[in-house]
C-alpha cells in the first residue's frame, strides 16, 4: 500500500480532532488560521498517540475513554490551566461552583472531563477509524511515526504551557499540579489495566437511529447544563440556571446513566459499526447545533463566528455522510 495511502486515515485524524474541539463547539472562528493549524499539534496529535497507542496492544474503547479523560485532565491542568486560573480570558469560569478546597470550581471540572473525554478524542477517532473501513482497529503508523508524532505533541505541550503561564501571567501551585498530575497517571494506568474483552450481555441491541437519538439527547443535556453558569458564554440559556451542587450532581448522574446504558448496549448482539457512528454523529451534531448561541471564547466578528459556524456544521454534516456510506457499504 503507497505510503500516503497507508497514513491518510493518521492526516484526517489530525485536523478532525482540532476542528471539532474548538471550531465546531464554536469557541474559535475559522478564520483564525494561525490556531486553526496550532491546534493540531495539541488535539491531533493527542487523538492520534491515544488511538494508535490503544489499537496497537490491542486495547479497545474502554481504554480510549480512559485516556481521552487522562488527556483532557492533562490539557487543563497544565497547558491551558483553566482548572486553576479564575481570570482566564476575563471569563470567571470558575466562580460557579468553586471550591477552594480543590482550587477550582466543580461545574467546569466536570464540563471540561465531558468535553475533551467525548468531543476531543472519542468523536474524532470514530468518525475517522469509520472511514477508514477494513482498516478501523488497525495501526495507521509506523513505529517511527508514532515516535515523532509523540514527540511534537510532547513539545508543543511543554512550549505551549509554559507560553500560557507567561502570557497570561498565572502559574499553578506545585500542589495543583501535583495533584493534577497523579490523576492523569491514575487514569492512564487504569487505562492499561482494562479488560481488553468484556463478555457478553443478554439482549439485542437498539437499532442505529435509537441510539443516534439517544445521544443527541445526552447531549443536549450536557451543554445545556453548563448553560447554565453565571458567565455568560451561552447567552440563549441564561434562565435555565440553576445551583452549581445541583449542577454537580446531575452531571454525574448523566455521565453514570449514559456510560452504563452505553456500554450494556456495546456488548448486546447486533451493536456494530453502525452504532458506534450513531454515537459520534448524535455528539457530532450537538457540537453543531450548541455552536450558535455559544458565545466565542477567542473574539471574532458576528458575522466571521455565523459564517464559521455554518461552515463547520455543513462540513460535519458531509463528513457523516460520508461515514454513514462507508457502513452502509
């Protein structure tokens, strides 16, 4: 197989994971091109050393997840530090719900471990790995492509981290990071230790469209939640607010309830490629649709963040297309 060939499903993994984190959830506009190509050396490269590092010691989805929460911990915590930094982009994320205990607030910690656990890593990687047909949970680089792969993620990490702290002028404590830094191990260890076959579950899996359902429903009750702090960033669902414990707590149970009633559905006769697409389509597009009352993190004009919305929405839509025709084949 030609060389380009063989590493295409690796190329369309590294702009996917980006231009779905941040383009399609609507934080920054398309027309910043100089983000837009930065990006990848964060979530593409993050997506691509998880997938092919899981697919490789023949580890499925349940270690996907485990390290895409790991990779979202790590992000956080060290390279953007929102966890900690409570005048990031003059937002106050964390005033809703902060616990000075811990250092940061509650809501945020759980909305960013939603995000970058489904929408970053897992959405990307299997509208991807779905594209790429026979070759779904096969490696997609060599040896020596995952080292450099690893590596340029390892460098932009370190110079992108420490280039944050000093522009925007905020350090963690050696606490924080600590205490950051011992829960991405935990996970990536936990990772490690999953079974790499679960055994199977009585019943018959739901059809396709009912899982698609599901989580266009799951995940409008995940953005919708965090509509609801006090910061303004989803200015279409101001009266939706409630109290942060009770924001809390309905987060976890969200994340309980979908994660057991998906992962009983993944191990019932009939759940195929079909389904796992139907999941990341129903994410997909709650990326889609979220993005328009979303207000942008990074300034842009209206009319730049309508078109750059748009734009995003119709290349998701074409994209599951062509997946959908790629299972349907």
């Amino acid at each position: 197989m030609p060389l380009l060939a063989r590493v295409a499903p690796a190329i369309g993994l590294w702009f996917v994971a980006p231009l779905t984190a941040e383009f399609l959830m609507g934080n920054m506009a398309i027309t910043d091109v100089v983000t837009m190509i930065s990006t990848t050396f964060l979530y593409g490269a993050g997506a691509l050393v998880i997938r092919e590092v899981a697919r490789r010691t023949g580890r499925g989805w349940p270690t996907i997840l485990a390290w895409a929460l790991a990779y979202g911990m790590f992000e956080e915590a060290f390279f953007t530090q929102t966890l900690w930094n409570q005048s990031w982009y003059n937002v106050r994320i964390l005033d809703y719900g902060y616990v000075p205990a811990l250092g940061t607030g509650v809501p945020w910690l759980l909305f960013m471990a939603g995000v970058h656990t489904i929408w970053s890593i897992s959405v990307p990687i299997a509208v991807v790995e779905t594209l790429a047909g026979s070759r779904r949970t096969t490696p997609w680089l060599g040896k020596a492509g995952l080292r450099v792969v690893s590596a340029v993620f390892a460098v932009f990490f370190v110079l992108g981290a420490v280039g944050t702290g000093m522009y925007g002028g905020w350090f963690a404590t050696p606490v924080q990071y600590a205490g950051a830094g011992v829960l991405v191990v935990a996970l990536i260890v936990l990772g490690l230790r999953l079974r790499r076959t679960t055994p199977a579950v009585a019943g018959q899996a739901p059809g396709p469209w009912a899982v698609f359902a599901f989580a266009l429903v799951a995940g409008a009750l995940f953005v919708l939640l965090y509509a609801c702090d006090p910061t303004g960033l989803s200015p279409w669902f101001a009266a939706l607010s409630v109290p942060a414990w009770l924001s809390v707590l309905l987060y976890l149970a969200l994340f309980a309830g979908a994660g057991a009633l998906v992962a009983r559905w993944s191990h019932r006769s009939g759940w195929s490629d079909a389904h796992r697409l139907a999941l990341a389509a129903g994410a997909m597009l709650t990326y889609a649709w979220h993005s328009f009352p979303w207000k942008v993190i990074v300034p842009a004009s209206p009319a730049a963040d309508l078109a750059s919305n748009v734009i995003m929405t119709v290349g998701a839509v074409v994209l599951l297309l062509f997946a959908a025709r790629r299972v349907a084949a």
